[in-house]
C-alpha cells in the first residue's frame, strides 16, 4: 500500500480499523531486526493531553510492530529545548520528534500554514485539505530541503481569543496592549499596534501577574484553568480567531524513516493518523470540562470579541497572510493552494456545519 493510500485509510475514523490491521499481520515482517528511536518534543513533561498523547503514540508504534520499533520519548528541555525539535530531527541527532510548524517560521516560512491560518480552516477542513488535498503533498516539499518528513499529528480545535486585564471593546484597544501570541496571529495583533511578546508556558503566569504583559492567549480552557491564568487576568474573551483549528505535527528524520522496513512505516504512518483523531477528541471533550468549571467555580468574566472588532481583525489578517506569502515562492504557492481549498470547502461549510449550528444554538 503506497503512502498515499494508507493515509487516506489510515485517517479520520479509519484509523483504529487500520491500525489492527497492521497489528494482526505485523508477523509477516520481512525482518526481526529491533529498532530503538529518540524523539524530542516542543512540551512539557507529563503536559496534558500533548506530552501525554505523543507518549501515548510511542507506545501504540510498540503495539503495532510487536516491539520491533521502540520509541523513547523525551520532553521539551530534558535532551533538547522546547524549539530545538526541527533542527535536531532535521539534523539527525534524534531520530523523530513532536511540535507545531509555525514555530519554524524563522528558518522556514512556509511552515507556518502547516498549523494554522488567522481566520482559516478549523481542525476538520485542514485534515482534509491534508489528506484528501496538496496540503501534505506541500508540507513535504516544504520540508524537503531539511530532510524532514512531516505527519499530522494531533490537534487543539479551536482555541480561545485569550486573557485580558482590560477589555476590547474596539481595534483602539489594541493599541499598545503586550501580548503573548505566537505565529501569524501575533503578526496580525502587531500590525493593530500591539506589542508581542514571546514567552515560554513557565513564564507566562508571572508576567500576568506583574504586569509585563497585559494578555495572553494559550490553547484553551483545559490547560488554561491548569496554568491558572484565571487567578491573574481579568477577561477571557472568545473566539480564537488567530488559531481556529491547529495542526500538530510529528516530524521524522528522512534517512531514518526510509531505512524503516515496509510494514514498520506503515505501522508509524498509522499510529500518526490516529493520534490525529485522538487529541482533538480529548481536547474537545476536556474543554468543555474545563470550561464549565471555569465558570461555575471560578466565575469568570466570559466574554466574545465585539462584530466590530472580529471584522478590523479580518482585515488585518487578510493583509498579513498575503504580505508574509509574498516572502518568497513557495509561501505564496502554499498559501494560493490553502485559500482556494478553503474557499471551496467554505462553500459546502454554509449550507452544511454553519447552518446546522445556527439553527440548534
């Protein structure tokens, strides 16, 4: 079965199906060879359903080719730094690893589509733009050159607009607010006249708390009641529109993956395509956890982004995208092909999940 195929199977509800396929007749391996794996990721150790679901696919890669392909698994900070993951794996040193491409955008600019787009597709459309689209055939000539090979691997669905110590109640508002907010996003947020300001999860707390930033956005409400940003900000406004559907992403040095055998990148890419499904399923149901009991315990002060506001940072999101493509070719490629998947796909959206919602909420 070409790579291809598999994903397409492999994918969406298909995965569990595959997935003991490939565990029943993963003793017709052509060798018996015992492989030993390093992976490094961009999270902290035993970070909820992050860490833990990619520690989670380690051993599911172990279950499906009866221990031939072992994986250890090392934190963000225990054998590299949280942003070390690509040019570790791309170099070599460890064989595989887990993150989110837009922390790339630095040495590659194209990546950050592989993860999200301000006002893009959520976590449905870019797993079929992925798998049933050019979004993965791109995302490996993307990351060719760094002789990484890149899976979906997860995703957070769709995130909160953020924390905030003063209220926005329009684009003014913006204007000096320091904010901590990656990616295209904060590029976004900068060009409202914000200041953005990039810190580790560690860090973010304090600088609430004293002032160093006036907000702060970080996936949603079931890591966010952890971190307990609520004992120090104010506000929690909705919706994220700077990452309505993030795309995580698990990376394998190139020489190492073609050295696999056969059935053991089949067992891989599975394992890959079905914790895809896994973590949007268990972010999904821990947000709305975690949300209920921000507001029934902590009474939190939620609140949605004013149409005025939603709008002006439409605008500016438009502007951003099409300024950062036009860096360099293959941004724009990548872009030019997101947006007319998405436009198709926003056609079907209407009339299928928008009006459904509109008429049950």
């Amino acid at each position: 079965m070409d790579r291809r195929n598999l994903l397409k199977k492999g994918a969406i509800a298909g995965a569990a199906v595959a997935a003991s396929a490939l565990g029943a007749g993963s003793a017709q391996a052509t060798s018996s060879e015992k492989i030993r794996w390093r992976m490094v990721t961009s999270w902290p150790p035993a970070f909820p359903i992050l860490q833990t679901g990619v520690e989670r696919f380690a051993k599911r890669v172990e279950e499906l080719t009866n221990g031939r392909l072992t994986i250890q698994v090392y934190a963000g900070g225990e054998l590299v730094p949280p942003l070390g993951v690509f040019d570790a794996v791309s170099s070599g040193s460890v064989h595989c690893g887990h993150s989110a491409a837009y922390y790339w955008a630095g040495k590659c600019n194209a990546a950050q589509w592989f993860t999200c787009v301000p006002f893009g597709m959520d976590a449905q459309g870019m797993n079929a733009w992925f798998y049933f689209g050019n979004g993965l055939k791109l995302w490996e000539e993307v990351y060719k050159p760094f002789n990484l090979v890149p899976r979906p691997a997860g995703n957070t669905g769709f995130q909160m607009g953020g924390w905030f110590n003063k209220k926005i109640n329009s684009m003014a508002d913006f204007k000096g607010l320091k904010m901590r907010i990656p990616g295209l996003g904060g590029k976004v947020l900068a060009k409202a006249g914000g200041a953005v300001v990039l810190l580790p999860a560690g860090e973010i707390y304090t600088s609430l708390e004293r002032g160093v930033i006036d907000a702060t956005e970080w996936i949603g409400p079931c890591h966010d009641i952890r971190m307990g940003f609520y004992k120090v900000a104010k506000y929690y406004y909705y919706p994220g529109w700077h990452e309505p559907g993030s795309t995580l992403e698990f990376i394998m040095n190139k020489k190492a993956y073609e050295a696999l055998p056969a059935d053991i990148k089949a067992a891989v890419e599975t394992a890959a395509a079905e914790l895809n499904v896994t973590m949007l399923s268990e972010f999904e149901t821990e947000n709305a956890k975690a949300l209920a009991e921000l507001k029934r315990s902590h009474k939190i002060q939620l609140l949605r982004f004013p149409d005025e506001v939603m709008e002006g940072l439409k605008r500016l999101a438009a502007e951003t995208i099409s300024e950062t493509a036009a860096k360099d070719p293959l941004a724009k490629k990548v872009n030019e092909d997101f947006m007319a998947f998405k436009k198709k796909l926003a056609a079907w959206n209407e009339i299928s999940e928008k009006s459904y919602y509109d008429s049950m909420l």
